[in-house]
C-alpha cells in the first residue's frame, strides 16, 4: 500500500463532500472597506440575493439584502451595521477596563436616540443615512480613539481645518460639526461629560445653484426631444454608479425626459419628488383655475400638497396618454420611468441624460457667476420665473407651495435676481 504523504492529491474534491449550498461562496465573501472586518457581504448556492453577517457582541448577525447588485448590497450592508449596533447597545455606553469612554462608543446610543426621533416624527428618515455617512466617514476617523471627556475646542479646531484641506464647503463643514455636537450632546446628557465644549465658528458661504434662462429652458426641452431614442456618449455616463443593466438600458435618452424638465419648471417639486411620485399622487383640478394637486410623500418633514402651474397639465396629460398606450399609467404606476423599479438609479439615469442634453443645447454646467446647473437647477428655474413674472407672488405663499422656508427663498432661490428684474414694482405708484 502506498505511504500518505500528507499533500493533497488533485482528485481529493472528487472524494470530498460538497459544501451545502446556504454557506458562503468563498469567492464572493467581500469585505466592507473602512468598516470592522466582521462585516462582510456574500452569496450563497441557495439564493440570488447578497447577503451580509456581521458579529457583534459574541453573536454572528446574517441576513439578506434582497439585492443582486454588488454596490447596492455594500451599501445596504453599511446600514444594517448602523442599525445593529445601535439596537444591541441602545443607550448604553460602554465603559473602558481603565474608566475612559471613546467618542466611539457614544456613537451607538446617539444614533439609538436619533433613530427613536425618526420613529416620533421629530426627523426625518432620510436624514438619518446622512448623518450615519458623516460620523463614519469624517469624524469617527478622527475622534473615534479619543475619550470623550477630552474632546475640546482644540480638537475641534483640528478637525475644521482637516475638513478644509479636504476642500469641504463651509456648508458640509458645519454639518459635520452639528454631527459631531450630537455625539457630545448625548454624552453630556447621560452623564459622560460635564460640559459641551465651546465650537469653532464658521461662516458658512452659500452657493446656491443657478437656474435656467428662458431660452435655456427652451432649448433644453428642444434638444431633449430632438435626441430621444439616442445613446448618450459614454463620458456623460458614470458606469461606476451603476449597475451593468441599468447602464445598458438607461443611457439613450428617454421618451420622458422633455415631459420631465417642462413637469418640473411648472411644478416647483425637488428631483426626490418625480423619483417617487406615482399616477395616485397627481389629481388634475378644474374650475377658476387649472392647476395639478401633488399629494407627495413626505420630504424634509414637509407633507403638504403642491400646487403647479396650469402649463403642467397638458404636459402630465400627454405623458399619462403616452403611457396607457404602453401598458402603464395605473394609479401604483411611477410617473416618470415608469419601467425602472428600483427607484434608486432614476436620478442617476436622468443626470446622465440631462448632462448629455445640456452639453447638445451650449448650455454651460456653470452658469456666468459660477454657480453649478443640475437636474435641482430645473427647480430654481420655477421660484425664478415665479419671483419675476408671477403677478403679486408673496414668499410665504410660495415657500409653503414648494415645501421650503421664506428663508431658504431668500438665500438661495432668490440668489439670481436683481432689482433690475422687476424695475416695473419699483417704479409702480399705488392706484
């Protein structure tokens, strides 16, 4: 009889019993980058989906992510880190054998807290995901192995001017640092610290996007409808941002895309809006005036109705018409790319699109004072024209309609007009 000799012989497999199919594929098991190694993202022979298993706390977590796409389930995974920990420590913080807290250690029972005013109704749900990005992104990486009670006006000194020579805003910067006061805010109010520390002031510049001209506008519903059908050039399309099917179905530009940009300057919405607005959301209202009633999910804890122009009626009418002859336009159908269901690419595949058109049309990404034009610029075309031509508009009222503030009018939408605009209300005499 032939000696073992220890080393495994090719047809060894042959002889070896296979691996059940709900265990990991060794190929697939990924690691999610800057986050613990204990989180990782895999598939298995017994389903399609990603799944993703964390240990945490001497338990092994898993479950699945219900997504085939590889970025999709990173990201998933990520929350359902955040989600975890913050439901296994809730509001406890953990204690150091040598009696120091880390500022990471507070992070779980902050977000705990944050998540619990989601629930109430005091936040809103999409602020949560941003807030989780910042902490981990920027400030865990930079406050996360200080104890607590140390974190003072130098550090956060520091970490601004880390934030600058990473070129942040003033705006991100400030966001940053409200982020990291709630994680001192919630130490100090479970007994960590006895103190907020004093914060480095910042005055944050605004740079509000530009909005369109008239002509622009016009030249872009122009150009859009002249290109519908064709394959937008591959350096208007991020494929990183995507998956390979979406990229290969969504980047010619689609039917809709004219409908979309006339919706838009006629309807004050944001671009979130058309992403989840659905055929049961639009009500056409006929009588003094024609206008279409937006009954929208809730968006930045605003949940009133909109209110379009009458222009926007026959531009929702033709595409609903459009659409019937293709099979959709039901009250559950989206109206707007109605056939992409993960709603998550619509934005995307639009901003593709649009750069494409917009590049067609001469139309500048940066208008002449420097100010950046996106797809969200289609919503600054409406408060502008509406600020010049809208008959006696007061800012309440339009505030109120496109779901924002006086405030936010002033500093932003209204950035682009000058009193040479309305020369007319300046120069009128009352009658």
């Amino acid at each position: 009889m032939q000696e073992f000799t220890g080393q495994a012989a090719a047809n060894d497999t042959h002889y070896l019993p296979p691996r059940h199919r709900t265990l990991p594929i060794l190929a697939s098991i990924t690691p999610i980058a800057n986050y613990p190694s204990k989180l990782r993202i895999f598939q298995t022979n017994a389903s399609r989906y990603w799944q993703v298993r964390c240990y945490l706390k001497g338990k092994t977590y898993t479950q699945s992510l219900k997504t085939v796409h590889k970025q999709a389930a990173i990201s998933q995974a990520k929350q359902f880190f955040h989600i975890k920990t913050a439901e296994l420590y809730g509001s406890q913080v953990r204690q150091r054998e040598e009696k120091s807290t880390l500022f990471a250690d507070v992070v779980p029972a902050m977000m705990a807290y944050q998540q619990s005013r989601v629930t109430r109704g005091e936040l809103s749900a999409a602020s949560l995901p941003i807030l989780r990005n910042r902490i981990h992104n920027s400030i865990l990486p930079f406050f996360g192995q200080m104890p607590i009670d140390q974190v003072g006006f130098k550090a956060l000194s520091d970490f601004v001017e880390q934030l600058s020579s990473r070129d942040f805003s003033t705006t991100t910067m400030q966001q940053h640092l409200v982020a990291v006061r709630k994680v001192l805010t919630h130490a100090h109010g479970i007994g960590l610290i006895k103190n907020i520390p004093r914060f480095p002031s910042i005055k944050v510049v605004n740079k509000p996007r530009g909005s369109f001209s008239i002509t622009e506008y016009r030249d872009l519903v122009r150009y859009a409808r002249r290109r519908v059908g064709r394959k937008v050039p591959y350096e208007f399309a991020d494929k990183s941002r995507s998956s390979a099917a979406i990229f290969d179905r969504y980047t010619k530009v689609s039917a809709d895309l004219p409908w979309m940009i006339r919706f838009m300057v006629n309807g004050f919405m944001r671009p979130s809006d058309i992403k989840l607005m659905k055929h049961k959301h639009v009500t056409v209202v006929r009588g003094k005036h024609i206008y279409l009633r937006l009954n929208l999910p809730e968006t930045k804890l605003h949940d009133k109705p909109i209110v379009t122009l009458q222009s926007a009626v026959p531009v929702y009418e033709r595409l609903l018409a459009k659409q019937r002859a293709e099979g959709f336009g039901r009250p559950d159908d989206y109206v707007f790319l109605p056939d992409l269901l993960d709603r998550r690419w619509l934005l995307v595949v639009y901003g593709w699109q649009f750069k494409y058109i917009q590049s067609l049309a001469g139309i500048a990404e940066n208008a002449a004072n420097g100010q950046t034009r996106t797809i969200y610029s289609l919503r600054h075309t409406a408060m502008t024209l509406r600020l010049l031509y809208g008959k006696n508009v007061d800012l309440i009222t339009l505030a109120r309609n496109a779901r924002t503030s006086v405030d936010m009018i002033e500093r932003f939408y209204s950035s682009n007009l000058s009193a040479e605009m309305n020369i007319d209300l300046l120069q009128g005499k009352r009658t």
